[in-house]
C-alpha cells in the first residue's frame, strides 16, 4: 500500500495541536517557565484522591453501566438543579464522559451528517474544528477581537446560517482568551437557535471559573434545554485533568445516541475516577472555592503585569489565560513564542493555535505558581524591551 493511501483523508485533513509542537521544544530546556499548559497547577484534593483509592481498596474494579455510576449521574443532577434550576433526568439525559473532549467528539459524531455545517467562533479550543471534521462536518468559524472582548456575536452566527446548519458551537468561558458572555448575548444566540431550529453544543468546562461574573448555562436559558448538548467535567475545578471524567446533560434521544458511540469505543469511563468525581461532587466546594481565589490574584498579577510591559490584554473574566496582544513587537505569533522561548525560557502559545484570528496575540495559562508568573513577567519585560518595534 502506497504511504499515502495509508491515512484516512479525514486524518489527512486535521493538523496536529499547535500547543504541542512547543511542548516538543520546551522539553528539552532548561529553567523553562511555562505559561503553556492550560491545566491546574494544584493537586486534587486529598479527600478526592483518597476516595479513588478507598474504591480499589474496596475493589471497585469492574465497569460501571454504559451510562456512567448512577449515584454519579443523580449527583451531577442535583448538582445542575442546585447552580442552574435545570432538571435532567438522571437515568436517560446524563452520560459520563472520558473528559469532556469525549464528550466533545460523541457529540459531533451523534448529531452530523456528511456535509452538516457547525458555526463556531475563533480564536476558539483546538478540538472544536478537528472534531466536527473527523465527525464528517464542515466548520464555519465566526472571527472574534478584542474590540468586542472575543465575545460571538448571534448576528454573526446568523447570517452565517445555511440549510446545512446543524448545530452552534460555543465554548464560554473560553480557553484561550478568558472571554465570557453575559446573559443577554447568550439571550441573542438563542433567538437565532430557536429562528433556525439549530443545536448548540455548549463546552462549559470552565464554568466555575469565572471572576466576578456569573456564569449563565446555556442550557437553562428558556427553550434552550431540549436544544442544548451540556458538557461539562472535573479536570479544571477539582483540578482533576488526568482523572478524565466529563459529562454530557442533553434530551434522552441526543443521550442515547452519544451512548451507542460512547458503548463501542469506551464501554464506560473509569471506574475510580467516577467514584473520585462524586466525592468532588458531594464535598469539593470549599477547595473549589479557595481554588478560584487563588487563581483570581495571579490573574490580577499577569493582566497588570502584562498592561505593564505593554502586552495590551483586555481583561479576562473566566477561564485562566490571559490573551495579550503582541502588535508592538512586530512580529507574528508564532515567532513571538519560538524567541520567547528560546531567549528568555518562557514558553506560551501563540494565538495562532485557535485559530487565525488569535493571530498577534499570545496565551498565557496563569494557573501557576504567583512566584513563576512574577518571573515569568520580569523576563518578558527584557524581551519586550529588547524588541519593541520602532
Ligand atoms: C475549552 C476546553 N474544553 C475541553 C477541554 C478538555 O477537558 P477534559 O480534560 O475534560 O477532557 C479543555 C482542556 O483544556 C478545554 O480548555
């Protein structure tokens, strides 16, 4: 078989992550500080890790039901009635996911036809594009700037509506550039979901990391649950990112289907993890809470500390990246990042990665210590200083 053959065209079709590429570099330095990861630098708390361990010791080891472990799925209810006043039933409009990028690709893959179209935004999280393609779909971003704080606007989601539309993809709190969107905007897409009798996937991760805002779910707008795919997951809040444990909250039909994929290719999620999930669920509140202070401070740290420099960044209100423009450098994005990195030790990801209008711009993950972010500031002081565009 000739080497090209080989590779499905749909696997020709995607790139691999622009984040890892630096990964690849960063590995082999020293004395690197990197604002590059976008995961929690805590631990999971104790009493989590140990309710992991408590079910091997109880030899918890089998699978769980397709759907996920039903006390998880109930607590996860409870957990949407609580925060959202929304009401899913436990048995047949949750599933548990392998993070939530499973619950990402289950979703692309139960609602897409060959052809359907999914109007996204960008700069916009690197799986969005690569899953509705591999999906068997068509990926219509709406560009997004600083001059309307990255937020989508449903007049621009609208107009790019066809008879392909299936579905709206949203991701607020959005990684990469901490943008969030106040109810009335999210009001706005609903109107345009309900006008073309769309679905909207809607990729709220981060939604309880957000500072001095609310987070409005998108599904609890009016009309909007029978037409929302809910993911959430553990990975940011706990601070659980390896324990890959997400979910799906959706109609029983659009549950059903992401189950029939979810049975062949992963039977369930893992069955420690899902029992560590519900303690997090059950009694992770107050480190949840300390959490969120603690990365509110590094946040007001970098954005000053970038404005200082002058890194212009508008003010990130959710998720922990700051998005800072690099225009006085002159130089595009991904060479901001290679240099940085190679003549300062600093590793970020250049905008570019989400999308081509994250072009001139960086991200920084703060969900680091305050010492490296303070470091990692001085150095790019001298970098900035050094090569600001005359
Ligand atoms: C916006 C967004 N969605 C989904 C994910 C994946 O989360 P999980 O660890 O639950 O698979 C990430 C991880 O960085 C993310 O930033």
């Amino acid at each position: 078989m000739k080497k090209r053959d080989v590779i499905s065209k749909k696997v020709q079709a995607i790139s691999p992550s622009g984040i890892r590429k630096f990964f690849d570099i960063l590995a082999t330095m020293e004395d690197v500080i990197s604002l590059g990861v976008g995961e929690p630098d805590f631990v999971t708390p104790w009493h989590v890790r140990e309710a992991g361990i408590y079910s091997l010791e109880q030899g918890h080891t089998s699978y769980t039901s397709n759907y996920g472990l039903l006390e998880l799925r109930e607590e996860i209810a409870r957990y949407l009635r609580r925060r959202y006043r929304l009401s899913y039933n436990p048995q047949r409009e949750i599933l548990i996911t392998v993070g939530v990028s499973e619950g990402l690709d289950l979703a692309m893959r139960a609602v897409l036809d060959p052809g359907d179209e999914v109007i996204g935004y960008e700069p916009s999280y690197v799986s969005y594009l690569p899953c509705t393609l591999l999906a068997g779909g068509k990926f219509v971003a709406v560009p997004t700037t600083i001059d309307n704080g990255f937020r989508v606007r449903a007049e621009d989601i609208d107009k790019r509506v066809t008879k392909k539309t299936k579905a709206v993809m949203l991701g607020y709190p959005s990684n990469p550039t901490g943008a969030v969107m106040d109810r009335d905007s999210l009001e706005r897409i609903a109107e345009v979901a309900q006008k073309h009798d769309l679905l909207v996937i809607s990729d709220e991760v981060y939604e309880r990391l957000v500072y001095g805002v609310e987070h409005t779910c998108f599904a609890s707008l009016p009309g909007m649950k029978r037409r929302t795919i809910h993911l959430g997951g553990f990975s940011k809040a706990y601070a659980m990112t390896g324990w890959r444990i997400g979910y799906a909250a959706a109609r029983a039909d659009i549950i059903e289907a992401m189950m029939k994929i979810h049975q062949y290719t992963m039977m369930c999620a893992p069955t420690m993890s899902q029992m560590a999930a519900l303690e997090a669920l059950r009694a992770g509140e107050p480190q949840v809470e300390s959490m969120v202070a603690e990365y509110d401070q590094r946040r007001r740290v970098m954005l000053k500390g970038l404005n200082a420099i002058g890194l212009d960044c508008f003010e990130p209100r959710g998720a922990f990246y700051c998005f800072p423009s690099i225009r006085v450098t002159g130089m595009n994005s991904e060479r901001f990042a290679e240099q940085l990195l190679l003549e300062e030790h600093v590793a970020v990801v250049p905008g570019d990665a989400f999308g081509k209008s994250g072009e001139g711009h960086v991200r920084c993950c703060y969900a680091t210590s305050m010492e490296e972010i303070e470091q990692a500031l001085e150095r790019m002081g001298r970098f900035i200083k050094k090569h600001r565009a005359r």
